[in-house]
C-alpha cells in the first residue's frame, strides 16, 4: 500500500509550475497517502501553495536522510544521477523517472524524448506519474495567493511587462521591451509594472545593462517591481494584472498559474525549446514566434495588445 509519497523537482520554479497537474494526479490516485515534494530552496515557498502537496522539503537538506522517512513511491521528475542514486539508496521500494542519467536504479522508466519539443512539458511529466498509473481531468497550474497583497491595483487595467530570461538566446531585446512598455501606457492608456527576479536574469553584466536601459521605471510612466517580490508575491502581483508581457520565462508559468493571460514571445528555430513545449498552458494566451526574436517588431506585439479584451 501506498502511504508516503516523494516528488522529486529540484530546478528553477518555471518547471516546476509545469509539474502541478502530474503532482495532482499522484494525490488522486492516492488521496489518502502524504504528498512530500522536495524542491531547491528558491522553491520552497512557492511550492507550498500547491494545493495539493502535503510537505515542502529542501532536497539538499534532506538528500541523506530520507531513508527514515519510509517513503513508499519516488517520482524523480527532473532526472539527475545523484536523485536516481538518492530514492535507490534510501530504498524506497517504487522508483519512477527517466531512463537516463543511471536511470538503471528505477524500478518504473520512460524513455525521455523531451528534447525533440513535440509536445508540452505538461503532457510530459504527466506520461511519467501515468507509469503508475496516475492521471488527473484537472490539468490546470494553480497556486494559492493572498488575496490581500497588492490590493491597491484592485479595479486598474494593468500590463506587467517581464523583460528577462534565464537564457540569453531567448532574450528580445532590452530596448525593444522599454520602447514596447513606454506605448503601452502612451497609446493604449494602461498602467504598466514592470517585474522581474535576479535568479532570471541572465547575468550580472547583463542585469546591469538592462537596468541601465529602464529609465522610464525611474518616473510616472511605469511601477517598478523588478527584483522586490517574492515568487509567491509575484504570483498576487500577477492575478492583479490583465496581461503579461514577456519571452520564454518563469514568469509565464507563474502569470498561468494565477489565471492571467499571456503574450509570450518565443523562438521557433531551437528544438526542445518552442513554445509547443514551453508555452503558457492553456486556452487564452498569445504566442508570437519566430526563428529570429530581431524579426519581432514592437509594432506587432503592441498589436497583439490592443485586440486583447481587457477587464
């Protein structure tokens, strides 16, 4: 009988958030069986308010001892050596990931085909925990947010824009996201915040190249929440708002998983990178793609903007 489940997701929170279906799943097919979910410490904060998890752990904190907690079934959702190692050592019984990266110490394995990009990331991770039998009707990315944070946007039509990836072939340039954040608030009349985290900042050089280029979060003509949030406060910051703006990034997931929609730029040339496999999940999202991000103009995504329905 399964009584104590591990989930294994130790990378940055963009992924993560794409795994809450296949959590989901476990938990169904095993309602009454403790969920533990263990995460990398930037994480771990986010994680807990996925409903359906029971315990957030910090892997590296207790990647030795897990031995003692008698965990009946381990899901390695983002295969590592060290992880396939881990779950055999600490001799959890049921052990499911990936057949890679000494994928030989599980006891359920997929084939991972994640790279070829010819389907999301969501469907994916949803195939592993279907090994044992798991699936869910309820698909969605969905987190819990205070309700109470940011109430001064309340009743505003606002555009976050996030202008940073974590990868810096998925980077639309810096002065294409001030120009396209400086006439969304003249041509359209909508309040404009910025954000973004340093962890999704490419590099340090490049933080402060970008931070030198945003003047305008300097004066009236947009908010400037870059580097002030929390994720779980990003997430109440983004339910607030009726679009994010933003390339391949966390943040997309993020904004998802809050319910708010997304314009999404992307490129098309990179297998395993697409939007088919990365791309906000679900219906009322825009995506704009192509194999050079220099081919997207301000001018069509600003066009984009405007056909959106706000509320």
């Amino acid at each position: 009988m399964i009584k104590n489940i591990l989930a294994v997701r130790n990378d940055r929170f963009g992924e993560f958030l794409l795994n809450i279906p296949a959590l989901r799943a476990l938990k169904e097919l095993y309602p009454q069986a403790k969920l533990t979910l263990a995460v990398n410490p930037t994480v771990s904060e986010l994680a807990g308010a996925v409903e359906c998890v029971d315990e957030v752990v910090v892997w590296d904190e207790v990647k030795g001892n897990l031995r003692k907690s008698k965990f009946d079934l381990a899901v390695v959702l983002n295969p590592t050596k060290e992880a396939h190692w881990v779950v055999f050592w600490a001799g959890i019984p049921v052990r499911v990931g990936y057949d890679r990266k000494w994928g030989f110490l599980l006891t359920h394995k997929l084939k991972d085909t994640k790279h070829l990009g010819n389907r999301h990331e969501v469907d994916c991770n949803l195939e592993l925990v279907g090994l044992v039998g798991a699936k869910t009707l309820d698909k969605t990315l969905k987190v819990k947010v205070d309700d109470n944070l940011f109430r001064e946007f309340i009743g505003q039509r606002i555009v976050a824009v996030h202008p940073f990836t974590s990868d810096p072939v998925k980077q639309w340039p810096v002065e294409r996201f001030k120009e396209l954040a400086q006439r969304i608030k003249s041509e359209l009349g909508l309040k404009v915040v910025m954000v973004g985290l340093n962890n999704e900042i490419a590099s340090a050089d490049y933080g402060s190249l970008a931070m030198t280029k945003f003047e305008c979060v300097r004066n009236d003509e947009v908010v400037d929440m870059i580097n002030k949030t929390s994720l779980v406060e990003l997430a109440a910051l983004l339910k607030r708002c009726s679009l994010l703006v933003s390339g391949d990034s966390g943040p997309v997931h993020l904004a998802v998983s809050v319910g708010t929609p997304v314009v999404a730029l992307f490129r098309n040339d990179l297998p395993g990178k697409t939007a088919r496999r990365w791309g906000p999940w679900g219906e009322g999202h825009i995506i704009i793609e192509k194999g050079n991000l220099l081919d997207i103009s301000v001018d069509e995504v600003l066009d984009k903007i405007k056909n959106i329905r706000y509320s």
